[in-house]
C-alpha cells in the first residue's frame, strides 16, 4: 500500500516516534508500504525551522534528506494538477501545506497518515 505522510508524522517518525499511534506504527514498520511525502511538507519544515518555530537537529537541507533516506521515504513532487487543485479546494481548511497535502492525497488516491481531522472534509482517507 502506499500511503501520505502529514508533515508532523513525518517530524515525529524521524525524531518522536513514540507519538506515532499504534496503528501508525504498524503501518509504518510495513516494509511493502510506500511512505511517500509531499515536497509541501519539506517546505513546511524549512519554513518553519527558518522562523524559529521548528526545532531540528540539523539544517533542513540536511536533515530532511537523510531523514527520508533513513525512514525509507520517497519525495513526492509537487505538480501543477495538485497546485491547482489546492488552490480551487474549498476554504474548509486554510493551511496552503496541508491543502497541497490533501490535493495530492486525492490524485494519488492514497490515504494520508495524520491527526488532522479536517483532511475528511475533502473526501481525504486519514488513518491516525
């Protein structure tokens, strides 16, 4: 299976795992299953550790890169249908990041991994 990681299970997986729920878990030590993550969510983190507000251990340029590697991550592109359709999404949720995250949830029809409730309000699969 091949799931979405949400930019905080991501941050946990790689630095919290005990956060991670139970099924989470389970999911994510899978080896068949594709974790994949949205380049929003690197941005997100760059964004957020440049304004201070996200601690990392080290620069995100290195940090993000080997955290992918070492949890078995694959990148996901950010392409034009999933910009667009971010963009025309209704105002149901406000964060560009996780409505990138959710966009691209929907085309690539997958389920995302995050406890962000309102991803279903888009007709988004969650596990949490």
């Amino acid at each position: 299976m091949r799931y979405l990681l949400d930019t905080h299970t991501f941050l946990w997986m790689a630095a919290e795992p005990a956060r991670l729920s139970e099924k989470i878990t389970g999911i994510v030590q899978v080896s068949e299953n594709r974790l994949l993550l949205s380049a929003a969510s690197g941005w997100e983190i760059a964004l957020l550790w440049h304004l201070k507000r996200l601690e990392l251990p080290d620069h995100p340029r290195r940090f993000i890169p080997e955290a992918l590697q070492r949890l078995s991550v694959i990148p996901l592109p950010i392409g034009f249908d999933a910009a667009i359709s971010a963009a025309t999404l209704p105002l149901v949720h406000r964060d560009p990041f996780d409505r990138i995250i959710i966009a691209e949830a929907l085309k690539e029809n997958v389920s995302v991994l995050t406890k962000d409730k309102m991803f279903t309000e888009y007709g988004a699969r969650t596990l949490w």
